[in-house]
C-alpha cells in the first residue's frame, strides 16, 4: 500500500467510494426535487423551477386564492406579546407609572393593593397589565368603568403603569405551599378537556407571557372573570387560550379554583 | 471451507470474498426495494410529508391575516374542498374541537404563536409539527364519519400533558347544512 | 497491555454509575404515568426527571462508555502506553463537572426543556453550559485518538492498523462532526438567548441544526457495540472474524453515511423542503448497509465458532455454540433486538410510513430497543470481558452474568413491545399523565402497565450487572491471559490505503454534509419571521 494515492483515478476505492457516493446524491436530488413533485397537483409544483423551488424549501404562499379571511365582528387585543417586553423598565418610567397610576388608587389601592373587589395590581407581571389596559383602550376587553379611564393614555403612559405595578410589593405573604392542597383542577387540570394545571401558565410553576398572577385576587373578581371567558362574554384572550380552559370548566371547579387563588 | 487435501489460503480466501460480494450485492439489492417502495407510494398515492414552506410572524397571529380568531376552523373553497385553520398554542389548539366532512379533500394550515407543538390525529396518517415562524400545510381527506382525538406530541412546556383537542368527521350533508349557516365552523360549543 | 487501567475504569465505573442512578428515573416516569399511580401534582416534577434520564443517558453514560472503551483499545490494540494521558483525565473531569453543572438546574426545576432542548423554550444557561463541557471533555478523548493512531503509524510505516483501533477512531471521528450540529445550536442559539444577550431565536435552524447530531449520535452510541460485534465476540466463543476488509468497509460506511441523514427527524416539519427529505430517506436506507453487512460477518464468524466446535449441518451448528458463554449470549440478544429495532428503524425512515407513528410512543420505544436493548447489552459484555484485565480478578459469575444478560433481554422486549404498539394506537410521546378513563385512550393503559413491569425487570438487572462487577473487585488475584482482538480467518499483512486511514471517508462525511445540509441552513438563517422570541421556562413568581 505504499506509494498508493488516495486521492487518484487510479485508485479504485476512491471511485467506487466518490462515485457511488455521487451517483446516489444524483439520483436521489433528480427523484426528491423533479419526479416526485411531479406527482402533486398543487401549482407551485408544476414546472421543473417551480418543482425544484418548493421542493428546496422555499418560502412561498401555498394558498393564495383562499377566500379572504373573515374579520372579527368585535375588537380583539392588537397587543404583539413577548415574553422579555418590559423586563426592564428604566427607573424614570417606573417613577412616570406612579404619578399616572394616582387616578387608579381609588379602586386599586394607593399601594395597588384593593380593598374593594377590584384586581390587586401590586406586584403583576407587567406585560399583563400593559395587555389589559391596551386591550380595555381599544375595546377587546369590555369594562365601563376603565373604558373612559384610559382614554387619554398613550403607549407609553401604560408601559410606565405597567411597569409601576410590577414594581409594587405583593400583597400575598403566604408562601405557596405547592400543589399538594389545590384542588384537582388547580394542581392537574383535566387533560382530556384540555384544562391545564393553572400553574403552568400563572406563575406558581412557570408563567406564561400575558397570563396574570392570580395569587390574592378578589373572589368575586375571579369568579366573574372564568365565567365570562367560559360564556365568550370576556374575548380579549388572545387566540381563545382563556376561553378554551373556562369553557371546559365546571361551575364547582370555576368555584374551587377562584376560592384556592382568593385565598393564597 | 474448503474440504480438498491440499488446502489453499489464497483459494479460501477467495471463495470467501466471492460470497461475500453475493452478500453485498443482496444488500444492494434490499437497499433498492427500500428506496423503490418509497418512490412508488410517492408518484402513485402522492404521498409527501407535510413540507410546503411557508413563513409567518408568530407574534401577531391574531392582529391580522388568515389566523386571526375569527378565521379560525373549517371553511368551505368555491371548489368544494374544505380548509381547516387553526393555532396551536401552550395549552390548547384553537378551535379546540375541529369538524371536518367525511369524504372531502381537506386542506390543513396550522401554526404556532408560541413554542414548537404537534399534531396527530388518532387513528389516521395526518401528523405534523406546528413551529413559531411556519405555516404547515398539508392535505388529507377522512374516509368516514367518527371521532377522534387530536393530542399536541411535541413537548410544549409544564402544561403538554392537557394539550387535547377532538376533531369530528361528520356526513358531507350535516356538515354542508352547517355550513350554510356560519362562514367558520367548529364544534366548540359556545 | 493496559498501563492506565485506573483511567479506564474512572471512565466505565462513573458510565455505569449514573447509568444505575438514570436508569432509576426511567421506571420511575414510566410508573408514575401509568395507570398505577395518581396523577402527579406537580407535572415539572415528571419534565425534570424525563430531562435528566435523556441528558445522562443519551449524553453522558455512552460518551464515557466510548471514551474508557477507547483508551482501552489504543493501549490493547496498538500495544503502545496511550500518549495523552494528562489530557485524558482532563476530559474525564470536564465531563464530572459538565453533567454536575446540567443536573443542578435541572433537578431545581429550572431547566425542563427535555434533553433536546427544544428552543424557542430556553431553560437555566447552566443546564446548557453543562452539556457543552460534557461534548467538550469528549472531543479531547476524540483528538487523543486521532494522535495515538497516528503515532502508531509514524512507529509502523506500511502495517495494517489493527481493526479494533480503526473502528475506535472511526467512531472517535463521526462523533467529533456529528456533534458540531448541537455545539452550534447551543453556543450561537441558545446560550445567548440563555444569557440574556438575544431574546429572539431562529427555532426552525435550531430544529435542522440539532438533527444534524441526533441522528448519528446513535451510531456513536453504537460503535463501541460493533467493535465488540467484530473484535471481542468472535474470540471470545472461540472463533474467527470472517472478513478484516468487510469490517473496516462497514466502519468507513458508517462514518460517511450516518451524518448527512438527520433530517428524517424531521419529515413532519414545516422548515425543510419535500427534495431535502427524500434525499436524507435515500441515504437513510443507504446507512443500513453497514448493519447488514455486519449482520452476514458476525453471523458467519459464528458459525466458524460453532464449526471448529464440531457444529454440522445447514442450522445444526447453532446448537454447538458455547451458549454459556455470556459473550455470545449478549451477541445473539443485541441481534434479536437490533433485528426488531431495525424493522422498526425502517418504517421511521420512510418518507411516507412516519407520518403514522412519527413523535408518538413508538419512536421511545424504538430508540430504547435500538440503543438501550442492542447496543447498551454489548456495553455490558465489553465490560465483562475487559473487567479481569482491569481488576486483575476473576470474573467467576458466569451464572449470575447470563441471568443479568437474560433479564435485561426479556425486560427491554417487555419495555419496548407494547410501547411500540401503544405508539401505533397515537399515544403521544413526553405528557406527565394521560386520562386512560377516556374511551379514546382506555385501551392504551394496559400496554403502560406492561412497560412498567418490562422497566421493573431491567432495574433488576441493572442493579444485577452493577453487583457482578463490584463482586469482581473482591474476587481472589489472578493473572489473566493476555488480551487478545479477534483474529480474521485471514489476517490482511497490508490493506489499501483507504482503509488504513480516514482521508477519504472524512472527505465524503463532509461533502454529504455540505450537499445535504448546506442549503437548508443557509435558507433558514435568512428566512422572514424564523427569528422567534425565546420562551423562557423556570418560575418567575
């Protein structure tokens, strides 16, 4: 084997072994990207540059001639949710929340704990309370005491109360004591009826971007808020992802959840 | 093995890389069947895994185009053919209970607004990955009338295990009078 | 001759170490979300051990596996002390360091992402930082053998290397680029989204780019069992290897055939092209090739055996094989099972079958009946046979060893059976619980509970083989025969320069790479809208 090249036309190892390599990279390129399309009927397949294309895997709009989608016949939230938006909000704009947020303490609290049955706003996750004051602004979210109160706020007059809120301390002092006391509905959800763990979206296990934490909230608040996601009466949820749990749920389990978060 | 007296190595060795060269082409041979079967289903049923590439922003599925709340769920093409649209999201597929005509070419087109989900349709072929940033499309029909259920299989975060949804496949008459009804249906009740 | 035998067994004794302690895990998920436990309350708890058994058992027991098996055959085969040594250990404390750094997050729950990481979901930066040490630890083990290798050759110009090292570098080689798949995903996707530095990632590119090594780092995971297969085995029972240049063709397949096929993986997503996936079903099939040629090799070395022993007749030979020899014991099970695992293997490459059974429980079941039944049974056997050299003890518990090599057969076909039908039936893969009382899934609860019992089984013989060697420390002293590879029927004095080295089949594993993977990454990265935001995982509270 010495003075043998590898790299040689004359060694027959690397014929057989490039060759049969290539003749296998070509007709498996000639099958994939030319006869098999060949076999579709959908239009973006005909043709060889057509076939060749979509069979590469370039981007195009497979349904173009659909009918036109059906719009809302309500508003629904327009709030482009991320989950790092407003994680860091500056100190100025935390300090502008705070002297907006003075319109909001006659019912939220001076401290954004409330005495009436009104959400807790200490402590929420701040892309929640943005959320829900762009959503009340533009109507997806139908309320007629906040609809004049946020009126006049601009963009950045609701990041800063957001951003005002999430800074609060919460109310809640109790530490959870996990899942083991929750009841079922809490602690596994229902699969087959697509019900989640709550925990897995509101905090507790992991949260999920736009899902408030729901720790201390008014009993009467939680309870009117599952049942109106459960009757399609509240539709701000983005993509049904609210109403699709609340509508699986039982009026006891509606009952049991809003008592287990009201007194955590 | 050689049985002769007077044994020849080179022989043996011969007779050795004779039958193994058998071997190889039979291999060659399996190969082949292998990658012939693939191609004939391919050209005679035209069968494709769901790959029509398409790109969508996750972030404003429900702002506008085809996957706003509104559009979602099964529609009915001027050439008769149905289009099912939906969103899967943590934890829930949106509609959460799809309804189909038996005996129709369906055209599927799904997304992600979130993390990478799945679905499968129990006790058919149709199976798919749903990604944020993709729309897949696929096209399938159902042979008959009956319920399935419709799981997320992709790990999708702490709440997978409740990601169900049920698909109904009903007569082409029910679901054509329904459909006279509504431009989007889905059995979700309200 | 073996001069560190103290880092070789470091390296086996922390594999089956955490394998005993993952393989825990394993039954445990396979209980709890059965029809014999209540559903758990905390599902992460289920998410974390699922993360945990996947990075230890995919990531970490057979990297130390190929590693300790590795240093071994460079000093056995080359008979030459291994160059390196220092180095070694480094690696193998990168390693301790690198699985402690994943386990830590992930154990707190901060980190359940699963052992595939599936970003756009972004767990604890450490998790990942760990894994990347664990890779990192091993391509050391990977440069080291490419340097002893060739070291050997310099010493021993014209001569043959012996097929053990060949093999032992191929699969060296193969690892060190299948894995650069997940290196670039980890250390340019997700670290920095983890870090904090992005917080938007291109998930359909991380999608291609973990296929990249999640295909052929099964056939990593398999290396050390084929070498077993064609250089321990056929002298273990007493006979000959069939073919030198047959083993050595099925090595240089491997390395070039098992890369560039990753995207069967990915049949059902919406990233890849229909073209790109036919092509990797091509070269899928193309990759059995190796196996079957291994399949005729090992069966006629068999037979060889069987032969010298007095075995006659067209099938009568099979009942003169030493079947007390837990050798060839494992050799027949990790067949049978390799066998089964391959049909299974065929109908996930198949463009169109997938779609039946693509991400449900049969996938599990066939990557468990492929790595943890066929090859990890051959782990067992290379420890078998290496232990006296080791230890310098007797290895007396040829029983004991068959009961454990029996156990662990009956018990993956119990494990994997019925997960494989229930995958059929649609049950979806990675859910901490399912409602078996729904009528749609009713009949999906008893093939668990059969997989329980097939989980229970290998927990025995686990924790039976991990008796037999600690047994084995305590044995009286002996002097063991040298060790010895299998001898072919007929020894090659010289071979053709392309087997004697990796030139050309490195060559071709990157061209594939650069054919089947190049345009499907470059799109990726400059598609509209695959910039994603990360979801990160963990509670905020």
């Amino acid at each position: 084997m010495n003075g043998q090249r590898l790299v040689s036309w004359r060694n027959p190892w690397f014929v057989a072994s490039v060759g049969g390599t290539f003749a296998v990279l070509v007709f498996s390129a000639f099958v994939g990207f030319v006869w098999l399309p060949s076999a579709q009927d959908d239009e973006l397949f005909k043709g060889l540059l057509n076939a060749i294309c979509s069979a590469a895997g370039v981007p195009r709009s497979w349904l173009a001639n659909a009918s036109p989608p059906v719009p809302p016949s309500s508003p629904v939230s327009n709030v482009a949710l991320t989950p790092t938006m407003l994680s860091k909000p500056s100190d100025a704009s935390t300090g502008r929340g705070a002297t907006l947020a003075l319109r909001c303490t006659m019912c939220h609290g001076a401290r954004g704990v409330s005495a009436a049955n009104t959400p807790n706003l200490a402590g929420q996750y701040a892309p929640s309370v943005y959320k829900e004051l762009r959503d009340f602004q533009n109507g997806a979210r139908v309320s007629a005491i906040m609809a004049p109160m946020v009126v006049g706020l601009s963009d950045q007059d609701m990041r800063d109360l957001a951003a005002y809120y999430a800074f609060l301390p919460r109310l809640s002092v109790k530490t959870s004591h996990g899942n083991a006391e929750a009841p079922d509905v809490v602690a596994t959800g229902a699969p087959m009826r697509n019900i989640a763990p709550c925990a897995s979206c509101h905090g507790g296990l992991t949260d999920k971007v736009g899902a408030p934490w729901l720790n201390g909230q008014p009993l009467t608040y939680l309870t009117s808020q599952l049942n109106a996601f459960a009757t399609g009466k509240r539709r701000n949820d983005i993509s049904e992802q609210m109403r699709n749990v609340a509508r699986q749920m039982t009026p006891n389990e509606i009952d049991e959840a809003a008592k287990y978060y009201a007194a955590q | 093995m050689s049985s002769s007296s007077a044994y020849d190595p080179h022989e043996s060795a011969k007779v050795a890389a004779r039958i193994e060269q058998r071997w190889a082409l039979v291999v060659v041979g399996i190969v082949a069947v292998l990658v012939a079967m693939v191609i004939f289903t391919g050209l005679h049923w035209a069968m494709m895994p769901p790959s029509r590439v398409e790109t969508i922003d996750p972030t404003t599925l429900h702002v506008s185009g085809e996957f706003v709340e509104s559009n979602l769920g099964s529609t009915v093409e001027q050439d008769g053919s149905v289009t099912v649209r939906l969103v899967a999201q943590q934890y829930s597929f949106t509609p959460q209970c799809i309804v189909v005509p038996a005996k129709t070419p369906i055209i599927f087109r799904a997304t992600s607004a979130d993390v990478v989900h799945g679905m499968l349709i129990t006790d058919t072929n149709i199976n798919s990955m749903l990604e944020p940033g993709y729309i897949s499309t696929f096209k399938t029909r159902f042979d008959k009338p009956g319920n399935h259920l419709m799981p997320c299989h992709e790990f999708c975060g702490l709440g997978h295990e409740a990601m169900w949804a049920n698909v109904k496949v009903v007569d082409q008459d029910t679901f054509f009078k329904m459909a006279a009804k509504t431009r989007r249906l889905s059995c979700v009740n309200p | 001759m073996l001069t560190h035998k103290r880092l070789i067994l470091a390296h086996f004794w922390l594999a089956f170490a955490v394998f005993g302690l993952a393989i825990l895990l394993g039954e445990w998920q396979m209980y709890i979300r059965s029809p014999l436990h209540a559903w758990l309350r905390n599902p992460d708890l289920y998410y974390r051990s699922v993360t945990a058994h996947g990075t230890v058992m995919g990531y970490v027991f057979p990297t130390l596996i190929a590693m300790g098996f590795g240093y071994a055959i460079t000093e056995l085969a080359l008979k030459q002390s291994l160059i390196g040594v220092k180095w070694a250990w480094a690696g193998f404390w990168l390693i301790v360091v690198g699985s402690i750094t994943a386990v830590i997050p992930v154990a707190m729950g901060l980190s359940s992402v699963l052992y595939t990481f599936y970003p756009p979901m972004i767990g604890n930066a450490f998790y990942y930082i760990g894994v990347v040490l664990v890779v990192v630890g091993s391509w050391i083990w990977v440069a080291l053998m490419g340097i002893n290798m060739n070291a050997w050759k310099r010493a021993n110009p014209g001569r043959a290397v012996p097929l053990a090292m060949f093999a032992n570098v191929a699969g060296s080689y193969l690892w060190a680029w299948t894995a650069v798949g997940a290196a670039l995903e980890l250390l340019f996707q997700i670290l920095p989204a983890a870090l904090g530095w992005t917080t938007t990632i291109n998930a359909g590119l991380s999608r291609v780019l973990f296929s990249w090594t999640l295909h052929a780092i099964v056939y990593f995971w398999l290396m050390p069992a084929y070498i077993a297969f064609y250089t321990i085995v056929p002298r273990a029972i007493g006979g000959r290897l069939y073919s030198d240049t047959m083993a050595r063709i099925a090595f240089a397949m491997f390395l070039v055939f098992a890369m560039p096929i990753g995207i069967h993986h990915l049949f059902a997503d919406p990233e890849v092209g229909s073209g790109f996936k036919f092509v990797h079903s091509v070269f899928t099939a193309m990759v059995s090739a190796p196996t079957l040629l291994t399949v005729f090799t090992i069966c006629a070395s068999v037979e060889i055996a069987a032969r010298l022993r007095g075995g006659k007749g067209a099938f009568g030979w099979l009942k003169a094989l030493p079947w007390d020899n837990p050798q060839m014991l494992a050799l027949a099970f990790s067949f049978v099972m390799l066998g089964f695992g391959g049909a299974g293997g065929l109908i996930n490459m198949s463009y169109q079958l997938d779609a039946t059974i693509h991400n449900t429980q049969w996938i599990t079941g066939h990557f468990h009946l492929i790595f943890a039944g066929a090859i990890v049974i051959m782990y067992f056997a290379i420890a078998y046979d290496l232990w006296p050299h080791l230890t310098g003890r007797a290895m007396n518990d040829l029983r004991l060893m068959r009961t454990q090599l029996w156990l662990w057969f009956i018990g993956m076909i119990v494990l994997t059976f019925p997960w494989h039908y229930a995958g059929i039936l649609g049950m979806p893969r990675r859910m901490a619980y399912y409602d078996y009382s729904n009528p749609g899934i009713a009949s999906q609860a008893s093939t668990v509970i059969l997989s329980v019992i097939g989980g229970a089984i290998l927990v025995i013989s686990a924790m039976l083989f991990i008796t037999i060697l600690v047994r084995n420390h305590r044995a009286p002293r002996v002097t063991p025969a040298p060790f010895s590879f299998s001898q072919a029927v007929h020894e090659p004095e010289s071979v053709p320069v392309a087997l004697n080295g990796f030139g050309l089949w490195v060559g071709l594993m990157i061209a594939l790479t650069v054919t089947n993977y190049g345009y499907p990454i470059a799109q990726i990265i400059t598609q509209q809208h695959a910039q994603v935001p990360a979801i990160y995982i963990g509670a905020k509270r």
